[in-house]
C-alpha cells in the first residue's frame, strides 16, 4: 500500500457499509479504537506500576479478576458511556447487563457485549492478552435497554471485532463486508491499516487445543489429536501444537498462517468454558467473514439462541479443511 489509511479514515470511507446508520457505528468503533489505546498504554507499562496481580474479587464466572481486567473494563465502560452511541453494555466482568441512564446513551440505537481484557491469566507472565467486543441494534423501544436486547443470536450482531496486545498491538473488525486488520502505530499514536481482505488459509499445520485435558475429550477429539502426531508427509503431519490460553492470541496467529482453535465441552466443563456472548459470537463472526468455520462441534456457534448473559459454549474455529477434519473425526467416533 502506498498510502497509509488511519483507522479513522477507514470507518469513515466505509460509511456507506452501515446504510442504517447516520455516523454512529462509526463513531462507536472510534470510540473502542481510542479506549484500546489507553489499555494498550497500561499494559506495556504494568510491570511498572502496581498494576499488575489480582484485584481481590472474583467475577460472576468465578474467576479472580486481574487488576488490568477491572482497568479495562471500567475503560471501555466509560468510552461507550460518554461516547453516546449505546443504551447499555453487558462485560464479562460485570454480573449483569449495565444500562446507561445519562441523557444522550438513554435512546442510542446499539448495545455491546465485549470481554475487556481476553487471557488476563497471561498478564503476569508477559504473553499477549486482547480485547473482543460484538456490536448489536437494539430491539427494545423504550428505556436504557433491556435483556433481550442482548440474547440475540450471533447471526445479529452488525459488528464485532478484537484488539491483541502482544508484540505489536492490533485491532481487527468486521461489519459482515469482509475482515481488516489495523496495526498501532505508536509514533502518530494512529491504528493504520495493515491487514487489508484478511482471509484464513483454507489449511494449515497449527493445532490449538490444550491437550492437557486429552483424557476428558471426547472419542472424535482424541482420534483427532492422535491423527495430528502421524507422520504423514501427504499431508504435512505431524502438525505443531500452538497453544497461548488467551484466545485472541491463538485465533488471530490462525487466521493469519492457517490453524484450527478448539476449547470443547470436557468432563469437568460439559458446556465448554468460552463465553457465548462476548467471546464466542464475536469470533465467529470474524472466522466466518475471514472464510473459515466457527462451530460448537455439532451446530453453527452463531445460530445458537442465547438463553442467559453468561451463557457458556465449546468452540471449533479456524480454517475450513482443518475445521472440516475435527468435525469428520467427532461424526465418526463421537
């Protein structure tokens, strides 16, 4: 690219993608831009300042919070209050939805669901974490939103995206026209586009899963993870094992170089662990929209009617031949 095309510019040139809108999708995607850059800022700080461990409480997943969670969070809940564009938020680190009773948010046409701070658990040891955030109209007509207008399916959502903090920070969205990545340039302080058309190699040789609960898999994860270790130069195998426990981080190096992410239901977790809402529909927006495959196993993930905020399912994401491998092992042996 000869040009170098600011986040802002980018938004604002694809103005005509939200036909329903009158500037402020945009300027609500703005608005996340800029609180990721106050995130960002902390988190390359933080083994600076007495910012880093746990917070001392534990959310409503039971989680002890980190302090930079709780930062984030409040972060983004300030952005999207002052920003206008949203009637009421729902965080992984909050117990229910939060409606916004100030003039100007109380009529706003949007509600987000977003995990403020993805992989928190890697804070401490300096390993990539991220932000993942999904963007839906509203559906009540009166008040500061209501629950409903959260269960929506994932099928809903008119914009979702993630922002990973690693060695390079990142935002990457999509409006359902496509996936664009936007790399921070910390010299002009600007997101500029990088990514342009993202789309996921059909193949690849990474595999995420953490193979640690092997045993509580179930038959079609285990032959899987079994095929994986052959050797079979036909088709590239034995693959590499890529596994960061922040899953930003493993979805994002699988979009770019081919990969398959896989945190399914267990023993110990029957209903998988990732969140529907917050973690999972915003995913698999972008996995789909980048040309791969976003599913629980049995069912398409953003097809699946929401029942509670919280709600927990097992995710199969990644490119679409690898993806279509794991689903012909589970059809097979279960």
């Amino acid at each position: 690219m000869s040009k170098v095309v600011t986040l802002n510019e980018f938004i604002h040139d694809r103005q005509a993608d939200f036909p329903f809108a009158t500037g402020e999708l945009s300027q609500l995607l703005s608005d996340i831009g800029v609180a990721s850059k106050v995130i960002n800022k902390e988190i390359n700080k933080a083994g600076l300042v007495d910012i880093l461990g746990a917070f001392g409480n534990t959310n409503v997943q039971g989680e002890e919070q980190q302090k930079l969670d709780v930062y984030a969070d409040n972060q983004f809940i300030d952005a999207f209050r002052n920003g206008g564009e949203v009637c009421a938020i729902a965080s992984e680190e909050n117990d229910d939805y939060l409606p916004f009773d100030n003039e100007g948010s109380r009529d706003a046409k949007y509600v987000v669901t977003f995990d403020p701070l993805d992989g928190s658990s890697n804070i401490d040891v300096n390993v990539s974490v991220g932000t993942i955030f999904s963007i839906y109209r509203r559906i009540s007509t009166e008040g500061s939103g209501k629950i409903e207008d959260f269960l929506q399916k994932g099928t809903e959502q008119i914009a979702a995206g993630y922002v990973i903090y690693g060695s390079s920070t990142m935002l990457v969205y999509t409006t359902g026209k496509g996936v664009n990545g936007f790399t921070l340039d910390p010299g002009i302080g600007e997101y500029c586009l990088s990514h342009p058309d993202m789309k996921a190699p059909d193949d690849g040789r990474l595999y995420s899963f953490n193979e640690g609960n092997y045993n509580t898999f179930s038959g079609g994860l285990q032959k899987y993870c079994d095929w994986v270790k052959e050797e079979d130069p036909s088709t590239g195998r034995p693959y590499s094992a890529r596994y960061i426990a922040s899953m930003v981080a493993d979805i994002h190096r699988n979009l770019i170089k081919g990969g398959v992410f896989c945190y399914p239901a267990t023993s110990g977790s029957p209903d998988g662990k990732l969140r529907l809402l917050y973690e999972c529909n915003p995913m698999a927006f972008i996995v789909e929209q980048a040309g791969g495959i976003a599913t629980t196993g049995y069912e398409r993930i953003m097809e699946i009617q929401p029942t509670t905020l919280h709600q927990r399912v097992p995710a199969l994401m990644g490119s679409k031949n690898m993806v279509g491998k794991v689903l012909e092992m589970i059809e097979k042996y279960g």
